[in-house]
C-alpha cells in the first residue's frame, strides 16, 4: 500500500491587508535564499518514487 504524503493547507488569511502583508514576506523570503545555480537538476524520473 503507498503511503500519503500529508496535505498541504494554506494559511487561511481572510483580511486582505495581511494576506498582501503574508504573500510579500514569503517572496522577500524566498529571493533572500534562492536555490544556487550549482544545485542538482531532478529529472520527473528522479521525483517519482518507483517500486
């Protein structure tokens, strides 16, 4: 039997101004670590688990 990854559920963020707030940390965030240049390339091959 395979096992289930769990479920990935997004923050639920009703008020508009911290949703904007929210999304503009996590892209300043996600800029200040990018993924280095050097790093592996996964294939679909290598992102899919075969049994």
């Amino acid at each position: 039997m395979m096992e289930r990854s769990p479920q990935v559920i997004p923050p639920q963020i009703t008020d508009i101004k911290a949703r904007q707030d929210f999304l503009k940390l996590l892209v300043e965030r996600m800029q200040q670590n990018p993924i280095p240049s050097a790093s592996p390339k996964f294939t679909r091959d290598m992102l899919h688990e075969h049994s």
